[in-house]
C-alpha cells in the first residue's frame, strides 16, 4: 500500500507543457477626472490590450501623462454633463492614445454631483460609452490644518470622515510633495475610521528610499479623497487574486474605468526628533547661476541603516534661488563623509517650473562643509558653504 501512495503522489506531481492560447485584443479605456482645484488638466487614456503577439515598446508609463505601450490614435474623445454641456478631450500630439482637457475648460464643467456619460469612438468605428456621477468633496476630522508640522515620531493622524455624496469609500494617500513625488501610502477603504501613525513603515525598502510613510526633512501631502461607485469597484476587484469577485467593468465596448473623485489635501511640514549627530539647523551661503543660494535648514536623517545615510531638510530662504522655501534631500556616504544633496526651489505653481541644483563636498556636520554647486549636465555653475548653526540640537 505504501509503494502504491508513493507512486500515486510522484505521478500527480509530473510537469506538463502547456501553450497558453493568445488574448483576444480589446480597447482599455481609463479615465478618473477630479476635483482637486491644483490639477493642471484631466486626462483619459485609450489603448489597446496586449495579446502576446508583439513586443511591448520600453516606455516609462508611470509618469504624468502616462504613455501606454499599445495607443488608440486618433480617437474621439467626448465627456457629455447632464445638462447637455459637452467637452472635447484632444490627444497629446506627442503622446499618442493620451486625451487631454486643460483646467480652464475642465474646472467650470466637472462639478459635484452631476451625472457625466463618456463615448469614444475609435478610428476603425468602435465605441466605447462610461457613466458615473462625480462624488463630493468628503467631510474629514482628525487631520491638522494646512501648513500645520507633523511629527514622525510622536503623531498620529485619527482621520474620520463622511458624505461624499454618491460614494462607497475614500482613497488615502500621503506623498513628498516635491523632490521625491512618488507615494509612500496609499490605500482604498470604505471604513469610516482610520489611523496614520507617524512611525508607520513602509511595506518595502530601497538603497534610496527612507523606512517610512513619513519623512522628516519635507512637506508632503495627506489626501482623502471620494470616489465614485465605479472607481471603487474598479479599484478593489482589478488585477486582485485574493477578492474572489472577479473583474468588475463598468464600461460598454471596453474594458477599463470612467470614474471621478473629490479630493481633501493638506500639506504638512514632517519632522522629527533630533537623535542623530547630523540631526540640527545650518545654515548655507552659496552662488548658482549668478544667484545667491541661500537659506537656513533644518535637517533630518530619514535613514542610517543600512549605509549610505539618507537626509533631508526643510529650507527657508527669503532670498535669492531657495527664495522664499525649499528642500533638500541626499546622502551623507559613511567612511569618506562625501555629501550629496539636492536643493529644491518651492514656488507656487506646476511642478516643472520648480529649479534645482546638487551640492557636493565633504560633510562635517558639527562644523562647516564647503563645495561645488552642480546643474544639470554636472556641471559646476557654483560654490557653497554650509554651517552648523551654535546651539543647535
């Protein structure tokens, strides 16, 4: 009987071939319009799904607009409110299969609680149509006003929030808002209550990323937002093993998602306590550019192990290239002590009008650092001296 078990178990352990067929090409259809007052324009993507009978171009999909490898060119693109009032979304003439309305048309037309139907018609004469009812903005408490320091080692933000109007839940978020803009959080919830805590860890690790959610040394931005019923099924059923409800699409003619969400952003200052001997204020005298590099920061290191040290600053410079705030963000190299950080200019406005320079030098952090200012293409346009302010922690 035993001899029988095992050879019952080592053939149904046998490794077969097998040819997957390939997919059946369909159009994917993504859009998410918003609320949030900031956004430079509203976006819907139009491609193709992959079948496996070519190669996928390499292309960096993961920055705004993103630029899908299979595109639908040529496409119409219209967003119809229920009042009859229409808008045209037009592709982006150098990222194909992207459809584009700028904020001046989108912001009068996109408003809470009205219902939008979406058609897209495809050059060889498909449609795709979407519906969904824009949410409202969501009522929230527990979070600090706008501006307000956060710190990582002490606070927690209770949130609770409600309304919202035609919605299941919220999406969280919370992202350096400048110099490293990906997300260090995000979640989907329909929980009415929840908790971000200041040490909260990030779920993964990188030579370049600090730990946690948090970082000490940056402003970034705390967001719930409301979404619709469509997004929020979309979101918690796509590409999702571990639900068990399968796919829920909400489109005609494609797959994909046409939905809408209401953002509450709050910028915060992030800091921390000073446990570090590089942890303090400085303060930093500089040229770039034929403009004064000036500022007091105060630094933070987000991570010392494993090495190099990872550090960050808030900056404050009422003159000249950090005029009137900025940040830093680098690393300190353990042994040669070789400092590398990256200045932010922080104006008002879109991101790309933001300026930045590299400062290298040998870091004596109870003490002064001098060295090269570098621009783009590393090249010297400058010097710069940095002090440890006396007193400081």
């Amino acid at each position: 009987m035993l001899v029988a078990a095992l050879a019952l178990v080592a053939s149904s352990c046998r490794l077969e071939e097998i040819t997957i067929p390939l997919g059946q090409q369909v159009l994917v259809v993504q859009g998410v319009m918003s609320l949030d007052s900031a956004a430079a324009a509203q976006y819907i993507v139009v491609e193709r799904s992959l079948t496996g009978t070519i190669d996928v171009p390499d292309q960096d999909s993961m920055r705004a607009p993103p630029r899908p490898p299979l595109p639908e060119s040529g496409a119409l693109v219209v967003v119809t409110r229920d009042d009859g009032d229409s808008v045209i979304f037009a592709e982006i003439p150098d990222t194909a299969g992207v459809y584009r309305l700028d904020s001046a048309l989108a912001r009068p037309f996109f408003l809470a609680g009205r219902v939008y139907s979406m058609r897209v018609r495809v050059l060889d004469g498909r449609e795709v149509t979407g519906r969904m009812r824009m949410p409202d903005y969501p009522v929230v408490s527990g979070i600090p006003a706008e501006g307000a320091t956060f710190n990582r080692d002490r606070d927690t933000l209770r949130v609770t929030w409600s309304g919202g109007g035609a919605t299941k839940g919220v999406f969280v978020q919370v992202r350096p808002r400048d110099i490293e803009r990906r997300l260090t959080l995000f979640f989907f919830t329909d929980s009415a209550r929840f908790r971000v805590a200041g040490p909260q860890p990030l779920p993964f690790v990188g030579d370049d990323k600090p730990p946690s959610v948090w970082i000490a040394g940056t402003r970034q931005t705390f967001t719930v937002a409301a979404v619709d019923t469509n997004l929020f099924e979309f979101t918690r059923s796509g590409n999702d093993p571990f639900t068990g409800s399968g796919f829920i699409n909400t489109l005609a003619g494609a797959l994909g998602v046409f939905g809408g969400v209401a953002p509450v952003i709050r910028t915060y200052e992030v800091v921390g306590d000073s446990n570090h001997p590089f942890e303090g204020r400085y303060r930093l005298d500089g040229t770039a550019f034929s403009d004064t590099v000036a500022g007091d920061l105060r630094l933070f290191v987000t991570r010392d192990v494993p090495a190099p040290e990872l550090v960050s600053a808030l900056v404050v410079g009422p003159e000249g290239f950090l005029a009137p705030q900025g940040e830093a963000t680098g690393r300190v190299r353990i042994g040669s002590r070789q400092l590398e950080l990256t200045l932010l200019r922080d104006p008002p406005g879109p991101a790309l009008d933001q300026r930045r320079v590299k400062l290298l030098g040998t870091f004596v952090p109870n003490g002064v650092t001098t060295g090269l200012v570098v621009g783009p293409g590393d090249s010297v346009v400058g010097a710069f001296r940095l002090e440890r302010l006396p007193g400081s922690p």
